[in-house]
C-alpha cells in the first residue's frame, strides 16, 4: 500500500473513530464495505429464516390472542428482513443475489434457526431467549458507523422488545398453569439455553472478525461481553416464574458481580454452522421451496408492469 | 426487466399531518401501485403513516460525496444569513 | 329475528373468517416474495381481529355464555358455519388470490350494509371497522387477479383453472336459509338477491380487465351453513384446535 492510500486509510479510521457515519455513496475501504455486506445480509437472512420455526404454530396457536400475536410477531421478522436487506442493498449489492445466496447454502444465517420448534413452550423459549440475545447484540447496533445499519437497528429495536415481553409472557402463563404446562415450559428452557448463549459467537479469543470490527464500530461489544449480560439478565428472569436454568455450574460470584456459567458445547456449535443442525437441510428446503414455487407470480408481475408501462 | 427480479424503490412516509415526507428504507414491487401497498404493509404497521411517497431508486438522483465541498463548504462562511450575526439592542432582539 | 337466529348469523360471520385466517397462516415464510408474506399475514391478521370481534357477540347470547375461544378451539365441524369456499386448501398462489378476491367482494358488500344499519349497533361498530379492512383487501386481491389474468401465459391459464375451480363454492354465499331471511326482513342483513347482482358486477369488471372468463353451467355446492363441510375443515380445526383439546381448562 502506498503513502497515501495509507493516509487515506488512516482517515477513515479517525473519522469511524470520531462517532461519526458513513453514508452510502461514501468512501470506505473495501474491507469495510464487504464485513457490512456480509454481516447486514446474514442478519437480514436469520430474520427470515427465522420465520420458520415460528411460523410452524401460528395454525396451532392455543388461543385466538395467541394466534394474532405470533402472526404480528412473524410479519414483524419478514418486516426486519426486508430493512436489513434494503440497508445491505445500498453497499450496492442486489437483494436477489443475496437471496441466491442463501437458497445455494453459500451465505451464512443465524444458526439458532436449525433447531426445531416440537412444542408450543418454544415458541415463548424463542421469544424470550433468542429475541433477548438478539435484542443484546441489536441495541449496541443502533450507534454502528453505517447510517444505513443504524437506522434499519434503530426501526428493529422499537419492535424487537415487544417480542421478548410476548415470549416472557408465554412461560409465565405455562409456569401459572398445569403440570403437564409447566413441564412443557421447562423442558423448552433445556432446549433452548445453551443455543442462545451459543447466538453470541464464538469465544472472542477464537473470534476471527471482531477485532476491525470493533475498530470499525460495526460491532460496539465482544462476544464474550454480550453472552455475560444475558446470562445476567435471564437468570432472575427464570428464577421470577419458577424455571430452572440448565446448568449445573452456574452460580453467581460475589467477586465479580456476575454469574459463573458452564462450558459451552463448541463442538455443537461448529457442527451446527457446518451445516448438520437439526433443521438446516429442512429451512432451506422450504424457502427454496418457496422461491421456486413463486417465480411464474414473480414473473407474472413484471410481465403486467411492463404492458401497463408500455401503453 | 428480463431479469425476473422486481425493481427497487425508495418510500417516504408521511408520519403526522403537519409533517413533511422521511426517508424511511426501500423495497422491492413489480409496479407503483404494489410498491404503495407494500410500503403501507412493511413501514405504518404500528400507525406511524397518514402519507406514502414510493420512488424507483433508479429516478433519484443524489449528490456525489466528492462533489460536497463545492457544493455545501461555500455556505459555511456566509454567517450573515444566520439571525445570529446581526447583535441588536436588547429591547428589539425579539425579532 | 330470534336470538338463535342471530347466533346463527353471527357464527356465519366469524366462521367465515375464523377459516379464512387460518388458510391464510399457513403462507408465512412460503409466499412468492418477502413482501407478500407481510401481506398475506396482514389479511390474515385483520380477519382474526374480526373473528374476536364476532364470535364474543355470539358467545354471548348462547344460553350458556362461551369466549371466542370456546367457540373456536371446542366446536366440531358440524358446528361450524362457514362458507365451503374458504375451508378449500390454500393450492398455489393463484388458487389463494382466487379464493380471496371472491369472498373479498361478497364480504365488502355485506359488511357495508352490517356498518350502516342501526338494528344492531354492536354489529355496525364491528363492521364500521371491518369495512375499511376489507376495502383494502379488495385492492389486493383484485390487483393481484388482473396481475395474474394479465401477465404471461402460464400465470393467465394457471388463474383462469383457479377461477374454473372455485366457481362451484360461489353460489353459496348467495344461499339464505331462514336466519339469512330474519336478518334480511330485519335490516340487520342487506338483500341477498341484489347483493348477488352487484357481486356479480363487481367480479365481471375485475375479470374482463384480466381477460379472464367466467366458467359456465357450473352445479353449486352448498352445505356449510348447515355443517355439511368438506373433508378439509375437519382437518384444519384438528390442527387449529390441538393444544386446547389436549390440555382441558389449561389458560395460555
């Protein structure tokens, strides 16, 4: 690199530094622009896939109340996804090869969504687990060097707490009820806790992107900061409606002002990514399913569009 | 559009009576119309809309960062456009 | 108009869109595009709301008092009302839109009269919200027929078959049994026999702007009214009722 591409560089980075945005037309370095390009897109991948699982119970909802909340709740995933893609598509990339992407096995999406949903108690384990984590990592989003993230984060996080509280309020429900309920509630809670925490990434001494990241602002905390704070967070939460968290090794420590917690499974972890969760061949099945069995409506469309525009 | 892929366009939303059109993302719809429809369904769920404009992206025509000295460092030094300059006697700086 | 004659009208309406709602869940994550999704999820959405809405009123004048809940998670098929056009399965898109756009003007024409009249005015409060609902869904479904009708040749045939298909559930929305009738000479319910006319109208309108045609010599079905359903609503409400059954009594 020479003198003044170095400077230029340097700029930037003083320029990031100073808590001030980077807009679209912009310059940025390209290493910048391809870790926005891929960590906007995989974020607006997982809001989509994430619609399956959840979308599952939406026919088998337990109570019309029910059924019209997790339908708002699923609109709103669609919803996220469609601002992440549009805040991704002004790095000038097309959403359509991003969603290539993602039917080909090529792009990455938040693995949480390879787990299967086998009881309605998931559906609240989700809400408040997974859309906790998410909202832990989103929050500090809402202040990243790119205006077009920020701002997409900033229209994510007035909704995303709305789905925490529905998810809370489904195991509350389950924990006041039956036996067989409560059992349902707490056998989610041993599904879902360790691939939560696992949602936080790998170790940051294992992290391979997070060091530019955090230079660059597009990430604000560490792996291993954000997993603290939820685990911080949920355990009085369970400990408030009777759950028992699923880890023998967690207690808290005085010392520190925080709790200890367990290994993680990494193994889980990496096998999960790799491809070999339990529903990762299903979820892309069923959107490419999706996309296949659409493209003669996609079609149709613009055939329309273009008569109409021609008269 | 052989491409099979729905053009882009760029929403504004209208949030209040009074006030003017923001910038509130894009989306993607096969004519005006639906993109209309779409911009309702995705950006006023929760009663923030009472107005939609939808643009196609290709129609908008923006300044060029290399362009913005030329265009906007010029107004930096003409304070005397700002009520600030002018000091006025206390009784009249009402105005 | 009796009280059980009301029920019945007031089952009609919320079964109508009880199952309505429900066939239009079973999109999320599978529609043709993003946008679609949050569209559909909308429609669905808004129906639910009505379902609430008129399923409470009926629960209500049952001589054992029951929510929309008990309603609609503990009734067999034979007790529900709904039209035999809506239980049919969701098939592809066009199917979906096909279905949607029939039922959306019959029900724009009915619930404009249910939000004018002053027989009932829980009714009319419902349904003054309501309309403006399914005036929206009428600009969709509508658009999307003409979109199809008019697009290519593949999507042209594959509406046109939809259209051919569904024609034979049509007939029934137009069916009055004395319940419809007691509504009718009550002005709670607008007259169906001009209401089919302009139905009639209103869907050639849509259909000629598509190039589409409307199949003839068709044999109508009826029976959903009476519960004399299809195969598929017992299959739906297996599914849509499974937790409650399973769990008497448990709240969620």
């Amino acid at each position: 690199m020479n003198a003044s591409s170095e400077q230029i560089l340097k700029d930037f980075d003083t320029y990031v530094s100073e808590e001030k945005k980077i807009e679209p037309k912009d310059w940025m370095p390209d290493a910048y622009r391809k870790t926005l390009v891929r960590q906007i897109s995989q974020h607006a991948h997982s809001e989509i896939v994430g619609m399956l699982p959840e979308g599952a119970w939406i026919t088998r909802a337990p109570s019309l109340k029910r059924k019209a909340i997790l339908l708002a709740k699923v609109q709103d995933e669609a919803g996220h996804g469609l601002y992440l893609y549009s805040a991704c598509e002004t790095l000038g990339v097309e959403r359509a090869d991003l969603v290539d992407d993602l039917l080909s096995g090529k792009a990455k999406y938040s693995s949480i969504f390879n787990y299967p949903t086998p009881t309605w108690a998931d559906i609240g384990a989700i809400g408040w687990l997974v859309d906790g984590a998410a909202i832990m990592n989103q929050v500090p989003l809402c202040r990243c060097s790119y205006g077009p993230y920020a701002r997409a984060m900033v229209r994510v996080c007035r909704e995303e707490s709305f789905h925490q509280r529905q998810g809370y309020s489904i195991m509350m429900s389950l924990m006041e009820g039956t036996e067989a309920q409560r059992k349902m509630a707490q056998d989610a809670l041993d599904r879902w806790w360790w691939p939560s925490l696992m949602m936080f990434g790998p170790s940051d001494k294992d992290s391979k992107h997070s060091a530019q990241s955090i230079a660059w602002k597009i990430k604000r905390f560490t792996n291993d900061e954000l997993r603290q704070r939820m685990v911080d967070m949920t355990v009085p939460q369970a400990e408030l409606i009777g759950l028992k968290m699923p880890d023998p090794d967690l207690k808290w420590n005085e010392e520190k002002g925080m709790h200890d917690f367990g290994e993680i499974d990494w193994e889980e972890f990496y096998d999960v990514i790799a491809g070999n969760g339990p529903c990762n061949a299903e979820r892309l099945e069923t959107r490419n399913k999706a996309h296949d069995d659409g493209a003669w409506v996609r079609e149709a469309a613009l055939a329309y569009a273009d008569k109409k525009a021609k008269k | 559009m052989s491409n099979n892929n729905w053009p882009l366009w760029e929403v504004f939303i209208r949030s209040k009576q009074g006030l003017s059109h923001r910038h509130v993302g894009s989306l993607h719809a096969a004519d005006a119309e639906m993109a209309i429809g779409n911009a309702r369904d995705v950006y006023t769920r929760r009663q923030e809309g009472v107005g939609i404009w939808v643009v196609p992206a290709s129609d908008i025509t923006s300044s060029s960062p290399d362009d913005s000295e030329k265009l906007f460092d010029p107004a930096n030094d003409k304070v005397y456009r700002h009520p600030t300059f002018f000091v006025l006697p206390k009784e009249v700086d009402h105005m | 108009m009796t009280n059980s004659q009301l029920t019945d009208i007031l089952l009609r309406l919320g079964d109508d869109s009880l199952v309505l709602s429900q066939r239009l869940g079973e999109w999320c994550g599978h529609a043709p595009i993003l946008e679609e999704d949050i569209a559909l999820t909308n429609i669905a959405l808004d129906l639910l709301g009505q379902t609430q809405s008129y399923l409470t009123l009926a629960g209500n004048l049952l001589s054992e008092t029951k929510t929309d809940d008990e309603l609609a998670f503990h009734r067999d098929a034979t007790d529900f009302q709904n039209l035999l056009l809506l239980e049919q399965p969701n098939g592809h898109f066009g199917d979906t839109i096909a279905r949607q756009f029939l039922f959306d003007i019959f029900s724009l024409l009915k619930v404009q009269h249910l939000a004018s009249q002053s027989v009932n005015t829980d009714i009319a409060a419902i349904a003054a919200k309501a309309v403006k609902e399914i005036r929206y869904h009428v600009d969709h479904s509508s658009k999307w027929v003409v979109r199809l009708g008019d697009g290519t040749p593949e999507s042209h045939d594959r509406i046109q078959k939809s259209i051919n298909d569904l024609w034979k559930f049509t007939g029934e929305m137009f069916m009055c049994d004395e319940s419809d009738n007691a509504g009718t000479q009550a002005g709670l319910l607008p007259d169906y026999t001009s209401m089919k006319i302009e139905w009639l109208s209103r869907v050639e309108d849509t259909l000629n702007e598509a190039g589409l045609t409307i199949p003839e010599n068709v044999d109508m079905k009826s029976g959903g009214r009476r519960g004399q359903h299809t195969e598929h609503l017992s299959i739906m409400l297996e599914e849509m009722q499974v937790l409650p059954r399973l769990h008497p009594g448990a709240n969620w």
